[in-house]
C-alpha cells in the first residue's frame, strides 16, 4: 500500500462494482457470514470474528420526523469501491473515487458579504503539489460548523471527506453514528491522486443568507493512476480523475461496525450540494477481551479516527447531539442534529 495509508494487510473487502449516479454498484462479501442489502430494507450481518466487509447503498433518504434523513446524495456512483481492512486496533478504510471531476479535498476560503463589506477568510487544505500527488493527514480546510465561516454544504455535510462509525454488534440496524442521524465526522489520514479545493460564498445582503460553493479548476486527469497510493480494484469505471482516501481507524476488538463515507466531487451545481455516500459492514475480528474488559456485553464500546483533521467542535451556544449528547428530536426549532450539533438548517434555493 501507499505510505503513510497505515501497515494494516489489505484486506480482501467487497467492492462496489461500477454503479451509476444512485449509488455504489453490486454487493460484495469476503469471509463466511450472511450477507444482506442492509441498505434496502434488510439486515445486515457479519459473522464475529471474521473480517468481512458488504457493500450496501446506506438506506436513504427516507422520510422520518428528522429532516436529514430525506437529504438526497445525488452523486453516490463516484465512490466506485470501499475497502476495510486490518485488526481492531490498526483498521484501515480505503475509499477509491472516480468521477468526471476531481474530488473536493474541502473549502480553502470564505468570502463573506455584508452591508459593510467584503471579508475572506483562508484556510489551510494540502496542495496537489505533483499529478498523481500523495498527502498524509492531509489539511482539509475549514472544518467549522458555523455557518458563517463553516465547511458544509447547504445540507449541512461536511466538505471534506468524512468517515462515520456506528457500533452494530448488538443491533444490526443501528445506523444512530449516521451523518443523517447526527453523526460526528472523521477527517482522512491520507489521499492519494488528485484532489482539488472549493471556495464557500456567504452573502448576507440578503435574506435568507444565500451560501454558495465554488469549486475550483480541474487539475490535469490522472484516470486511476494513483501514484504511491494502492491500486485501484479491477473492474471499477473511469471518467478522468481518481483518488484513493484512507483513515486510519482504532476500533474495539470482536465488535461489528456500520462504516459510511462522504465525499463530495468537483462541480457542486446542484441544490443542496452535489455528494455521495457509501455503506459498508466491518468486522474485524479478535477478542473483546483483549480490550482490557472496559466494555459491558451490551453496550456500544467507544471507537475513533486517528487521523487526519479529526472530528470538529459545535459552534458556541451550539448543544451537543447524538452519540455522547441530548436525542436529536430535542435539538431547537429550525435546527437539525448535524455532525455532532444542533446546527441551524440552511434555507436551500
């Protein structure tokens, strides 16, 4: 594999075949377990112990009394394939995007405009300094929830790639570490073959805010050569730009984790923003004692990203959500459980 994407093995995960623009393609299993479409409507399992991974669209949208859960992810076909692989404790999630545009790395500027001016605002995000290039734990830009100096769409997803976990050993259909359920993001550990940056336009001369995101130029096509990256499973479609994206993740041994990626490519002309997402099971096996015996046999023992920009903080006066915070139904009026925090939801034209 590519350095700096972590020394797990790679693992002989599912993949997701071609698929179109509604989502990854066919599912695919590794090990010995039942596999099911967890993201239609069934249930899906893996066997404990054994690594396996299945490649399902995420069940959504659907219509609940949350209002992310009817999000639409109108570009879900550029992830063409994710892969987990590794032991519990040095996991490691490869995603492998191709699209007609590079993928957004995150928002590398805010423009504000007001009444009394124009302000902007830069953000660190790691450059494509070669084509294919390589970055380990790369910079991703504004990762605030904010909305005015924010890193989301006008659906409250974050710009830059995000990985979500939820703990599903005791609950196959869990999905409460969802981005529709007020999941907290996970930046990347590293990427591979070419990205590029976005600019975010806040115009608060009217009203409602109009919010706008820019990406910027294409960078030459580097089809699915990903330089020092790993190469791309066999069989996967080709428009022109590829990229392999890594996290490096730390999990709780002999437990089943639901993974579910956001991306978003590099046009961003529709409402709401254009962004895909991805689901994929994950068992990686081992004992749970070899935790230390901190886990009680029912509850959802603790797991994290170890790499990358990490997960942003909620914005002053914002309250916690979700996993570790209040029920995402006790968030306030005109606001959503988002990444972690009741966030204001953005009028979207």
């Amino acid at each position: 594999m590519g350095t700096g994407g972590g020394s797990s093995p790679t693992g002989s995960g599912g993949r997701a075949g071609p698929g179109g623009r509604g989502g990854p393609g066919a599912a695919g299993s590794a090990g010995n377990g039942t596999t099911g479409q967890g993201g239609q409507g069934g249930v899906a399992t893996c066997t404990p112990g054994v690594q396996e991974t299945i490649v399902t669209d995420c069940g959504y949208p659907t219509t609940t009394a949350n209002p992310l859960t009817s999000t639409v992810f109108n570009e879900s076909g550029v992830l063409r394939a994710i892969q987990p692989s590794g032991s519990a404790l040095a996991g490691v999630v490869r995603m492998f995007y191709n699209d007609e545009h590079a993928l957004t790395l995150g928002v590398r500027s805010v423009v504000v405009k007001s009444a009394a001016g124009t302000t902007t605002t830069d953000y660190a995000i790691s450059p494509l300094t070669s084509d294919p290039g390589s970055a380990v734990n790369p910079q991703t830009g504004s990762n605030g929830l904010s909305s005015d100096q924010g890193g989301l769409d006008t659906s409250l997803r974050p710009m830059w790639p995000s990985l979500f976990l939820t703990d599903v050993t005791f609950d196959p259909t869990s999905r409460v570490g969802d981005w529709q359920q007020g999941g907290r993001p996970v930046g990347p550990s590293a990427i591979y073959g070419t990205w590029k940056a976005a600019v975010r336009t806040v115009d608060q001369t009217v009203t409602p805010n109009a919010i706008t995101i820019t990406p910027d130029a294409d960078p030459a096509k580097n089809d699915w050569n990903l330089g020092s990256g790993d190469a791309a499973p066999q069989g996967l479609s080709n428009e022109g730009f590829g990229a392999e994206v890594v996290w490096n993740v730390v999990l709780t041994p002999g437990r089943s984790y639901r993974v579910q990626v956001i991306v978003h490519d590099g046009d961003q002309n529709k409402a709401g923003g254009d962004s895909g997402e991805g689901c994929v099971l994950f068992c990686p096996g081992g004992s749970p004692e070899s935790n230390g015996g901190t886990c009680g046999s029912q509850e959802g023992c603790g797991s994290t990203g170890t790499g990358g920009s990490g997960g942003p903080q909620c914005p002053t006066g914002s309250a916690s959500c979700g996993q570790g915070g209040i029920d995402p139904a006790s968030c306030p009026s005109g606001a959503a459980c988002a990444n972690g925090c009741c966030l204001p939801q953005i009028p979207i034209s």
